[in-house]
C-alpha cells in the first residue's frame, strides 16, 4: 500500500503544480478520473472521453425545473470510487452496494466542504448558456477556485477507499 500512497501523495503535488496554470482543454470530471486510473497504472482514451461530458455539471444540464448538474469533480471522483472497488472484474450486487454507499459519502463530505456539489453554484457560471462556458473561461475561475476542487477529490477518494486499494490495487 505504500506504493500507491506514494503515488498519490506524488500526484497530489503534481496536480497543485500543474492545474492552476492550465488555461485551455480543462475538464474536472476527466482530470479526477483519469488522475486516480494514472495512479493505478491505467490509461485509455476511452475514460477521458467517457469523462468529459461529466464536467460542467453534465455538460452544462438544466432540468425543467431548474435542477442543475454536479460538479465534475465529484462525478469523476464517484466513477474512481468504482473503479477502485470493483476492481479488475464487473460488480456483484453487493460490490455496487457498498459502490452506492461509498459515492454518496464522498459527494456527501464534498457538498459539506464546499457548500454544494452543484457545478455553477460552485463556479458562479451557468454553462447551460454558451456564453456562461465563455464567461468562466475568461475569468480565470478554474485557476482561482475549480481546481481545487479536482486535488480535494483525488485525495478523498483516497482516503475513502483505502482497503479497497490494498485489497484490489496492490
């Protein structure tokens, strides 16, 4: 278990170096899933690109009555929690049970840490409108606030699955 605590502690530094500087290309969602799967020696295409329209609370989703979606770092931090402790095969039932109970913690302790889980309550920008995604990006918000909240959930994600990284991930 050392390890992978060493890999995360590394990638916890390296995402406080690297993230408030980047300007373009972005994404919370992609940028927590992907940075648990580097840490667990894993790396496709295929999850950024499942990711990336999990950021900006589901790219942006307002319901009809107003519900707006969740901050992609809390989505992509949901999604490693699964990784995590499904492991190398598909869930069993009581697998996504203890999956369920682990998301909703996680989500549970972001929300109480940050206020919200809601992506433009968080952020200040509505990206259900073309000009609130253009809005953000010129404010430099990501830098002062949104990647905060990507090293917060790699870490909690962590700490809330740590058996499970010895058990599945050693």
């Amino acid at each position: 278990m050392q390890d992978i605590d060493i890999r995360f502690d590394e990638k916890l530094v390296e995402l406080n170096a690297l993230l408030p500087s980047l300007k373009e290309g972005v994404n919370c969602a992609e940028l927590t899933l992907t940075s648990v799967l580097d840490i667990l020696g894993i790396d496709n295409p295929i999850f950024h690109n499942l990711a990336i329209p999990l950021a900006g609370g589901f790219g942006g989703f307002k319901s009809k009555v107003g519900w707006k979606g969740a901050c992609g770092a809390v989505c992509g931090g949901c999604s490693a929690i699964g990784v995590i402790i499904g492991g190398h095969e598909r869930m069993d039932n009581d697998t996504m049970l203890e999956v369920y109970l682990k998301a909703a913690k996680f989500a549970s302790e972001f929300e109480k840490e940050f206020g919200s889980v809601i992506c433009s309550e968080l952020c200040g920008y509505d990206f259900s409108d073309p000009e609130g995604m253009t809005d953000y990006q010129k404010s430099g918000t990501w830098a002062k606030k949104c990647y905060h909240y990507v090293v917060w959930a790699v870490d909690k994600v962590r700490k809330l699955t740590t058996d499970d990284l010895r058990k599945n991930w050693k």
